[in-house]
C-alpha cells in the first residue's frame, strides 16, 4: 500500500500537467508524457496569467492582423499566414505537446528571446513570430524553405538542408503546400490578339490607254 500511494502522489501531478496541456492547450498529449515538462508547466502559467485579459473582449480575427504583420515585416504575402495555420490553425490559445505557445508556437526561450511577454496575445506574438521568420529568411537569402525548416528546427540545425529528424521534413512540406494556396496568385497574362489574316492585294488591272485621236489641222 505505501508503494501504490507513493506511485498515486508521483503519477498526479503528471498527470494533472498533461491533462490540463491538453484541455486548456486544445491539443493532444498522453496524460503520461514525461518530455518537455518544464516547458509545458511554463506555457500553463503564461496561459493562466493571459486568460482573464480575453474573457470578455476575446481576440481581434487573425488574418486582417496576420497580413498587417506580414506587410510591416516585409514577409512574402501569405507565408507568415500558412505557418501560422500549420502551427496553431490560427488558434490563439494552443500549447503545443512540447509547450509551445500562441498562434506561432512559440517556445518559453523563443518568446523570451524576441521579448513576448504574453504568448496568446495574438498580436504581439504574430509580431515576434514575423520577426524570427524574417530573421531565418535573412539568414538563408530568401530560401523559403530553409527559413521556415529553421523556424522549426532552429537555425543551428539547418546546414544548407532541411534537417530529416522525423518531424522538421513533415512540418516544411506542411507550411509549402499551405502557401501554395494563401500566396496570392499572379494577375492573368493578357491573351494576346490573334494577327489578323492578311488581306490578299488586289490584282492591279491596268487600263489599255486609247491611241491618240489625229484632230485635224487648221486649214
């Protein structure tokens, strides 16, 4: 019996984190998930701390604020959106099973080192999120794909390639075929006018011209 009720005090608290992850965070995590507790206990408390800020008032709709962000930022159009939507599905409240955060996931030392103080304030952190990406795509010269493979994996584990650790590789394939639809699409080429067919000239029909008529002289 001591042993089963040392394993109950023990088990507890674990399993409370997880299942308070999951229900508060919208997200799925096994109630005896032993990674990323700090992290997780982290993002819980910044939840806690957020909440009564949107009870009432809720939050402003994502997208208007995403292309606002993305326009400040010099982010190409729809990027920042597609990330987004693989991240969180514009959820401004998601914890991630790792104890990321917000509508960019944002880890506790990411936040912290952009200066997000609130996580799930959408607007800040959509401002921190455009920030770290337009970092990753200065870093990598516009490489796209490398950039967002950096925003995951972080920029140290991406070496001219997209790291294959078994989630980076999934999540980059995720976020391009997102943007595929959120890029905006080019204006249509204009037809071009098909030539005219050309006019066959006429055949030029010369006129005999009439032998002159002899007047008669003056007499």
């Amino acid at each position: 019996m001591p042993w089963v009720r040392l394993g109950l005090c023990v088990l507890a608290p674990l399993v409370l984190l997880n299942l308070a992850v999951a229900f508060f965070g919208d997200t799925r995590v096994s109630p005896l998930s032993l990674s990323f507790l700090e992290t997780k206990a982290h993002a819980l408390a910044a939840y806690a701390r957020h909440r009564p800020s949107c009870l009432l008032d809720g939050h402003p709709e994502l997208q208007p604020l995403i292309r606002d962000t993305e326009r400040r930022h010099h982010l190409p159009a729809g990027l920042l959106e597609a990330l987004v939507e693989v991240e969180s599905n514009t959820r401004p409240h998601r914890i991630s099973p790792a104890g990321a955060m917000g509508p960019g996931q944002l880890m506790p030392s990411t936040a912290s080192l952009l200066r997000v103080e609130d996580p799930f304030d959408p607007a800040p952190a959509l401002d921190g999120s455009a920030r770290y990406l337009a970092e990753q795509l200065a870093r990598f010269r516009g490489n796209v794909k490398l950039a967002v493979a950096a925003y995951n994996a972080g920029p140290g584990n991406v070496n001219g390639r997209v790291p294959r650790n078994g989630e980076t590789e999934f999540y980059v394939d995720k976020v391009l075929t997102a943007y595929e639809r959120t890029r905006p699409r080019p204006p249509p080429r204009p037809a071009k006018a098909e030539p005219s067919p050309k006019r066959q000239a006429r055949p030029i029909v010369s006129t005999p011209r009439h032998p002159p008529v002899d007047r008669p002289s003056a007499g």
